[in-house]
C-alpha cells in the first residue's frame, strides 16, 4: 500500500516499488491510477496480478477496513509543500478541462494554504499521518522524503526494498534508480499513455521549483505556513 497526498512525486516511488516487488527494471506498462483504490471496488482490487502496490490519498482512517485488520505495509510519501504547491497547481492548469481553473499561482496559493484543494489542507493531511506513524498503530508505515530520494534514489531505494523484504543486489538497485529516473520515465511511458495523460511535469521527479515560485508578495504568507508546519510536524525539509 503506497500513501501520499497529491503531488509528492507519486509516479516515481510507485515506479521503484512495483520494480523491486517484480525483481526487473522493467517499464510498467500500465497506470498507477488503475491501482488507486479510490477508483476501483474491492472485487477488482481481489483481480489485480501480484504482486501488487495499491495507492491512495486517503487518511489513514479512511483506508477499507481490511488494510488494518490484514496489518499492510504502507509507504507514506511526503514532499516540501512549496514544490507539492507548484506541482498541484500545474496540475490543476493543465487538467482545466476538468477542474476549470485557469488562474494565476499567486491567486491559487491562497486556496492551497487554506486546504481548498484536491484532499484538503496539506498542513493537516501531514500532521493527521505523523500522528498515526508515530502513534498507535497496526501497520508497517515506511517514510520517505522525497528530498532524500532525490539526494541519494540508491540509498533510498534500498531502504525501501529492506521494508518490502525484497532482496536486490546493488546491480538491481543501480538499474531501477537508472529506469526511473525522469527522461527515463518519460520516454519509456509513452508508448503506453494517452494523448490526455498528465503524468510528467518539467520539474519532473528531480524537481524542486517551489522556492522559485514563492515571489511577489506571496512569500510572507507562505512563509508562515511553513513556519506552521515547522512546528507541529517532525519532517524537515
């Protein structure tokens, strides 16, 4: 079970996941909104190949009762919120025909730091998490920060096939962090994606343009979100 809000860099770490369960670095030619279980009934879950990384953007409460009681792994993904901020709102522009937003980043923001947006606020989202990863809890939760993926993918990924009890050599390892790196991803997708598809941005998974963004005027509101999240949250960024 992969868990992130949107944007953390979702297409990569489900790419490395589903590499190392299947022990090739072999491009995976169908989509990982296929495997989101918000979009699909627990009967077509049940027909899914193993193995399998099931993703969702949901609390952990709200997960189907099942993932608790059959005590999963999960993988929680979080991101700086500037770069989540800039990733979502590209987003949002780019699919206009379905969220019928076509305005500027400085109006969007607005909406982002009070949570109207996809999923709510991330400042709650994140700190909802945090008290389940270092609380009470039945499951297995592995966290990555993204910024540490993009420093080290080699060592990051081997943490997580260390969590997934997967065993790789570091040959397996060089390769899936080589495949699923941008141009990678980006070439190798395309024979297997429709022209309406928005999986890739310019930042890609190597981004990191959120600071760049935050400028003229914006930067003193957004700075005290941070703050906000600085203080009740234990990721650093």
């Amino acid at each position: 079970m992969y868990l992130d809000l949107a944007e953390p860099g979702t297409h990569w770490v489900w790419e490395v996941m589903m590499m190392l369960l299947r022990g090739q670095a072999e491009t995976i030619t169908f989509k990982k909104s296929l495997h989101m279980i918000e979009f699909n009934s627990a009967a077509n879950i049940g027909e899914f190949q193993s193995p399998r990384v099931l993703n969702s953007h949901v609390l952990y409460a709200d997960l189907p009762h099942e993932v608790h009681t059959r005590r999963l792994k999960i993988v929680f993904v979080c991101r700086n919120p500037k770069d989540v901020a800039v990733s979502l709102y590209n987003h949002h522009v780019k699919l206009s025909e379905y969220y019928e937003y076509s305005g500027e980043f400085k109006d969007w923001l607005e909406l982002f730091v009070e949570g109207k947006v996809d999923y709510g606020s991330w400042f709650d989202y994140t700190n909802s998490w945090e008290n389940v990863i270092y609380g009470d809890r039945v499951n297995p939760i592995h966290v990555v920060m993204y910024e540490d993926m993009k420093e080290d993918p080699s060592r990051e990924t081997k943490r997580l096939a260390d969590f997934l009890g997967v065993s790789c050599s570091s040959d397996l390892i060089s390769a899936v962090v080589t495949k699923c790196g941008f141009d990678h991803m980006k070439e190798d997708k395309k024979p297997h994606q429709n022209h309406s598809e928005v999986m890739f941005r310019k930042a890609g998974p190597f981004g990191g343009d959120g600071t760049i963004a935050f400028v003229s005027g914006k930067r003193e509101r957004e700075e005290r979100s941070v703050i906000k999240v600085d203080r009740s949250c234990t990721c650093t960024y």
